[in-house]
C-alpha cells in the first residue's frame, strides 16, 4: 500500500522580492559602478529570482575602505560589552524574521524547507547569540590577557548554507572586534542581501559589515587587496589551495574550510535502525551538499546485505520534489553546473565497475534534479570512493577488522568528518581516538552548533570555526 | 701528547647515525675561520628516508600516554645536563662566545626541554573542551598531534634554537625531521646523540645537516609531512616553501624564539566528538 501526500507548500508571500539588489557598503544599498548584475534563479524551477550587482574592482576597494574606516574610526573603539549587544540585536532580528529567511533561502538554494526552518535559519541565530556573548570575554578565552583583532577580514562563503555560512563567518568576526567584507556565493545571494537589511535594522555602525555580490573575480580581488589582514574561506578544496599560493609571502592570515570524503563507519554490532537514519541523514541530508557528508559508507561485511536491504527500503520513502513543500526530504540541486559534475562524477562510477541503485523516483521536469543513489562494488581506487561528489550519492565499502576500518577511512586527503555506529563505548573512543579527522559524530550525524569547533585535517583545511576554538580564527598570532 | 680523538658528525636517522646517502659532506669552521669538522650535506633522499622513519614512530609516539612523553622529555633534560661541557665547546667554537654566555645557552636549552615536558599531560586539560551543545549531546574537543613536522631550527642560535622548535612539536605527540642551523649544525648533532640515549625511540625525531636552500623544497613539497616549522627560513625561502606545501595544505609557522604553550598547539589538530545522551 503506497500513502499519497497531498502538497503542503509553504507560501511564499512572507518575501518580498525586489527585482534588483545593489551591493551593501557603508551602511547602504548601491549599484555596481559600471552598473553590471548577474540574475540568480530558483533552482527547483529554473524560474528567475531578482537581478543583483556584479562587484568589480573599484566596488570592493569601496568596501575594504568603507570596512577599514569602520574599524579604526568606530569598531575598534567600542567598549566590547557594546560590541556584543549589536550582535545580540542581529541574532533577536534573524529569529524575528526567521520564515522570511527560511523561505527565501530555499527559494534560492533549493532546500527543503524543512531544512531551512529547522536548521539553517535557528543556527544562523544561534551563532550570533553564542558569539554576542564572547565579544566581552576574549580575555577568558585561553588566547592571552589581551587577543587582538586583526582588523579588516575579507570573507568568502559557498552555496550550500548560505546564511548558516555567512553568520559562521560573520559572527565570530564582529564579536572579536574585526569589520568585514563578504562575499556571498554567485548562486544564492539573497539572504546575505536581506541579512544587510538585518543589519540597518540592528543599528550596526555603517561599514562594520560589507556584503559585495559577484563571481570568483570578485573573490580574488578580496583575497589579494592590500588592506585585507585575514581571510576566511568556505569552499572547494581547488579554490582554498587558490586562496593559499595568492596569499603566500604576505602577512594575511587566511583559515580554509574546504572539501571532504567522511567515512561513515557501521561495526556488526550497531543498532541497525537507528544506523539507516544516520546513514541517510549523513549523505542526503541537504542533497550531499555538504563537505562534512557520509560520502563514504564503510560498512562490517558480515551486516552489509542486512543494512543494504533496509537501506534500500528507507531511501525508497524519501520524497523528492518541491523544495517549499513541508513534507519534501530532497529538494534540487543547486545548479545545473553542479549538477553537471555529479553526473559526470557518477558516470566515473559507471565506468569504473561499481554497482549503481537509486529507487524508483519521478524527477521533476524543470529544474535541477538528481534521485538518491548509492554504489557498491567501490573499490578504494575509484574516482567516486576519493573525489567529493557534493551529491546524493553514496559509496558503500566493506572492511572486516577495526583497524581495516581506520585504515580505510583515513586513506583520503581529506578529513573533516567521520561516523563510528557501534553499541560498544569503548570501541566509539578507539576509533574516534584513530581517525583523522576533525569533527567524528558517534552513533549520530550532521549535527551542528555554535559551541562546537567545526573544521578538518589535512586537505580539508586550516583552523576551526565555532566554539572556544573558532575565535583563534580572528585573533592575531593564536592557534 | 695526546692527540685527540675527534668525532665524526653524522645524521639521525630512524635511530641511528648514517652518513649522507649521498657521500657529501660540507666543511664548518668556527667563528674565528678554523676548520672544524666536516658534517654529512644530506641530500633529497637523506630527507625521505627521514620522513619514512618519522611516519613509521608517528603512531607509536602519538598514542604513548602524555605521562610517558613527559617522562621521557624529561629524561632528554637529565641526560643533556651530563654532557653541558661537550655543548659549550661547540657553541664556543661555533658562536665565537664567551664559555659563560654558552654555558648559559645550554642552561637554557635544558630548562626549555624541562618546561615543554611538563606541558605534554596538561595541554588538553587547558585547552581541550566539554562543549555545551543545544539538544542531548555529548560534545568535546581535544587536541591531537598533526603527525610529521619539518622543523628548520634558527639559523643563529645552534643549540638554544634547535631546542625551542623541536620540543613543543615532540610535546604535542608529533615526529619530526629537524634541519639543524646550516653554519652551526653541530650541537643539534650532538642533540641527537642525547635523543638516542634519552628513550626517545628511534625515527621520533631525525636531524638532517646540510644546506638549508637545497632542502626546504623537498620538505616543503613532501606529501607526507603534515606541517612545518619555518624558523630558519629566510623571507624568500619561507615564502617558496608555503606555496609548495599548499600541495597537501601544509600548516606552516615560524615562531621568534617564543616560549609558549601555543607553539605546542600550532602543531595539533582539534578534533571533535558527538555523542548521544539516553536511557
């Protein structure tokens, strides 16, 4: 018996869409100079959106230098206690205005929207709530009598958590005393755009925070202007090594969190229900948008039919569709170039022997769309069991012995994540203990919070972001 | 009379003390022009055979209790103090200083390494978390050692130098590769001579002597060394060495003689667990 849900969308009239958006500096709403925009769509229906401003050289010279007047003249000059009321306010406001910003972001990136509600709109808040209370506390921090800020931070975030990326970026910086300029991913800018208005709102001096639009130019133009003394980078691993050589040899610190293959490791004892839950939250959560995913399913052979079989039987209830929609677990792929590089991904997969099953699932006809998948028969040569796909696709891997286990899971440039489901205490601690990686979920997966540092080893980057951890990020000379 | 029976400086490497596979050797003098000694000028495979001996110790050295690292950097102190004398002629030598002012580099070399050891079972105390996440969570950060470390001890302080980087990257569980000063390399020589006395087991740490612009490339592109220690790099090479190590994202630092528990944690990774809390 098949149950048909009847649509449930959420309405879209919470947000009022202005056809064009101007850059956010000094406190206003500008045009680009030279006038250029670039239009960001729906990617669930191709459908266009708003116009926004293409940022080129003299806007973000206008920004650095709005950022810099603000920190010297104002930011740096203000009592910390005051400095972590505004933040405060900002984190009040985005609560206030929580289903405008939940909708718009799904509208922009495709999530679902029970995604947005539930998770990227709350911890967006949070992150400014946690970090307001940090802002008169830094001498607390374990970072010495007295941390200091490094001045104007140049900040680029991707896609995939528009605003959760941005208020991870933004609110660490303000609270220890650092003006910005960020740039927002070229696909989905709106909520940065509406997090500016947040902002006028708050009463947040002008130029403290900077929010320029645009491409990878307008990205490098951040990265190398002269006046920046730090940068923070969400995004591919390509793009961070970019980041690295631009600023080698200068004094700008840079901290870099970047691509990953979590290994999402399942012993022969695990709770086997609650394991398909994390499985599937691990790697479909946010359609595999995300670099800390299960992407890598490793699996005690002796119960890997067993757990395929459920899993099997739970992805075939996942419901794709209408990102807007209260019941939709998958929503669309953020863009067709993304798209692109998951099917050519996959084909890898096809090409290279593994076994691909997805559920039967209807996609629909416009927008971006990919069902959820796994392979098996991956063998740890396999582009799909190395390269991040940022897909709903999953490699499945056996091992037969623990130590088979970490060796498997370490073997990768990567490590921002890892997954360990076993009933056995002292089993979780041995392999959190060997992994390397830098946030491990025990008998749980994909969870965030501001109080928690967020980051990973080697390829996957440089520093954390979140918790006591993450303010040596914006502090000069701390690790 | 006596002639003197003088000793030929080697590397370190995985424990023991081989020449430079290369058969090179370069000529030291002292400060005043005077033929010292000719140590080995290893070469690009003196370096990976010290990379694949300090990946090999990585394992064993990371997971020894904290208790049993402070001991043992403790014993490196014990063992060094016996051999002040054999130290202070070669910083006199080399330095050109005062017997007195180098009897004082030793000191200081010595207390460094009683200092750093006893930061090995306190640095996740201080600086890990209990970290209070909304929802029925356990969470808490440690921090871990990153793995192997390039170190390029100061060119200008031969033992004191050499002493300030390598113990916080041993506190903090890593093996290293340490390239001694290239003008003074001796006294890090005779460092590891103590090392392989001190129960600091073979291929934790290797010192390579040589020219520090023929090296840095090929430690700064190594794609199994984890972070480096830029000291006794210049301006120019440090720069070279942080765009070949962004290959595998190499942390990269380089610290003026500082005497803090931040350089132990520049070489660790943070690394985070979530557990849920229930019945």
């Amino acid at each position: 018996m098949t149950f048909e849900y009847a649509p449930a969308p959420e309405s879209t009239a919470v947000v009022k869409l202005k056809p064009e958006y101007g850059l956010f500096i000094n406190g206003k709403f500008v045009p680009a100079k030279d006038g250029k925009t670039f239009a960001t769509i729906n990617p669930a229906n191709e459908q266009h959106l708003a116009k926004v401003a293409y940022a080129s050289e003299s806007d973000v010279n206008k920004a650095v230098a709005a950022a810099n007047e603000a920190y010297k003249k104002i930011w740096s000059k203000m009592p910390a206690a005051e400095r972590g009321k505004y933040l405060y306010r900002i984190a009040r406001i985005l609560q206030e205005r929580a289903r405008e910003f939940a909708v718009l972001e799904s509208m922009d990136n495709g999530k679902p929207i029970r995604e947005t509600r539930d998770v990227d709109i709350p911890l967006a808040a949070a992150h400014f709530f946690y970090h307001a209370g940090w802002a008169d506390k830094l001498e607390h921090a374990g970072m010495g009598s007295n941390p200091k800020p490094h001045g104007v931070v140049g900040q680029i975030i991707p896609w995939n958590f528009p605003l959760l990326m941005l208020s991870w970026k933004i609110a660490p910086a303000l609270a220890t005393g650092n003006t910005v300029v960020l740039k927002p991913a070229e696909t989905t800018p709106l909520t940065a755009l509406l997090f500016a208005e947040v902002c006028q709102q708050a009463g947040l001096p002008a130029g403290v925070v900077n929010i320029v639009t645009g491409d990878g130019k307008t990205g490098s133009l951040i990265v190398n202007h002269k006046d920046i003394q730090k940068i923070a980078f969400t995004g591919s691993t390509a793009v961070g090594k970019g980041i690295a050589r631009a600023i080698a040899g200068t004094k700008k610190a840079a901290t870099l969190e970047l691509g990953g293959k979590g290994a999402n490791i399942v012993f022969e004892d695990a709770p086997i229900d609650e394991t398909v839950e994390g499985i599937i939250n691990g790697i479909f959560f946010n359609q595999g948008h995300v670099c800390c995913a299960g992407s890598r399913l490793l699996v005690q052979e002796n119960i890997q039919e067993e757990l395929l079989e459920k899993l099997k039987r739970r992805m075939a209830l996942i419901r794709l569709g209408d990102p807007l929609d209260k019941n939709t677990d998958l929503g669309a792929i953020n863009s067709a170039a993304q798209l692109a590089k998951i099917r050519e991904l996959v084909g890898s997969g096809d090409a290279e022997g593994a076994e691909r099953w997805s559920p039967a699932c209807d996609l629909p006809a416009k927008g971006f769309w990919y069902p959820p998948t796994f392979f098996t028969g991956v063998t740890q040569a396999n582009r799909i069991a190395r390269e991040e796909i940022f897909g709903p696709v999953l490699s499945v891997i056996s091992f037969r012995t623990p130590q088979e286990a970490i060796e498997k899971a370490n073997n990768t440039p990567f490590g921002l994540s890892a997954g360990i489901w076993t009933d056995k205490g002292s089993r979780i601690l041995w392999t959190a203990k060997h992994l390397k990686a830098g946030v491990i979920w025990a008998n749980t997966f994909n969870k965030f919070d501001p109080a928690s540092p967020f980051g990973g080893y080697k390829e996957s980057g440089w520093g954390r972001e979140g918790g006591r951890h993450g303010l040596a990020a914006y502090l000069k000379g701390v690790h | 009379m006596r002639i003197d029976v003088k000793k030929t400086y080697k590397l370190y490497i995985g424990g023991a003390f081989p020449r430079s596979e290369s058969g090179r050797s370069y000529e030291v003098k002292s400060a005043k022009g005077v033929f010292i000694a000719n140590p080995s000028q290893a070469s690009r495979k003196d370096l990976r055979d010290a990379v694949v001996a300090a990946r090999s110790a990585q394992a064993g050295w990371s997971s020894a209790t904290a208790f049993n690292r402070a001991q043992i950097l403790y014993r490196v102190a014990e063992i060094m103090e016996g051999r002040t004398s054999q130290f202070v002629d070669e910083i006199v030598a080399l330095e050109g200083v005062t017997p007195a002012a180098a009897k004082k580099q030793v000191e200081a070399a010595i207390d460094l390494w009683v200092w750093y050891a006893g930061w090995c079972d306190k640095i996740s105390t201080i600086f890990g978390a209990t970290n209070p996440v909304s929802g029925s969570f356990y969470n808490f950060t440690t921090p871990e050692a990153m793995g192997v470390v390039g170190v390029f001890a100061p060119q200008k302080s031969s033992l004191l130098g050499v002493v300030q980087s390598l113990a916080p990257v041993l506190a903090a569980g890593n093996t290293a590769i340490l390239i001694a000063s290239e003008k003074f390399p001796l006294p890090a020589i005779s460092l590891g001579e103590v090392l392989a006395t001190s129960d600091v087991p073979g291929g934790v740490v290797n010192i390579l002597t040589g020219i520090t612009a023929e090296l840095a490339p090929w430690m700064a592109s190594h794609m199994d060394v984890d972070a480096i220690d830029a000291s006794g790099l210049s301006a120019a090479q440090e720069k070279e060495a942080r765009l070949e190590g962004v290959e595998n994202l190499k942390r990269i630092f380089a610290f003026k003689g500082d005497q803090t528990p931040q350089r132990v944690l520049a070489f660790m990774e943070n690394k985070t667990v979530w557990h849920p809390i229930g019945i």
